[in-house]
C-alpha cells in the first residue's frame, strides 16, 4: 500500500499516522509496519520494530485509507 504521496509501505518501515479512541483528541503515533498488503498496512503503535505481533489488540491497527499514514524511509530511521 502507498502513502498519500505515493510511497510504499514495506515490512519493517516506521510510519506516522493519527489514531484515536472515540474519546479523545486524534494524535499522531510513530509505528511500525507488521504487514501489508495491496489495500491495507498492519502497524504496531511502539517505539520498537522487533516482538512478535500479539494480534489485533490495542497494540496494532490496520490502516485502510492512504491518507492516514505517512511512511518514513532512509538509512537514519531503520
């Protein structure tokens, strides 16, 4: 899936993207893609890209629209 300047999102790329919980302000988080696809990205909302993926708790989020995710690349952010 690309962001919405037309950038891949990629296993292992940290994005930025705005979450909230119904109840607050929406914020932006630092994540991590754990999967991807054509229409969708998992990310894990953590300052870390290793661990295993406990599911589709709190913790991770599928991000369906390109408009919510701006994916970061370079060899300073891996």
């Amino acid at each position: 899936m690309r962001d919405w300047r037309g950038i891949n999102a990629v296993i292992g790329d940290r994005v930025f993207c705005v979450m909230t919980d119904g109840t607050r302000r929406p914020e932006i988080h630092e994540a991590w893609v754990e999967d991807v696809d054509e229409a969708r990205i998992l990310v894990r909302s953590a300052a870390t890209s290793i661990g295993p993926v406990t599911g589709n708790g709190p913790e991770t989020h599928w991000l369906k629209e390109p408009e919510n995710f701006v994916v970061v690349k370079g060899p300073g952010f891996r």
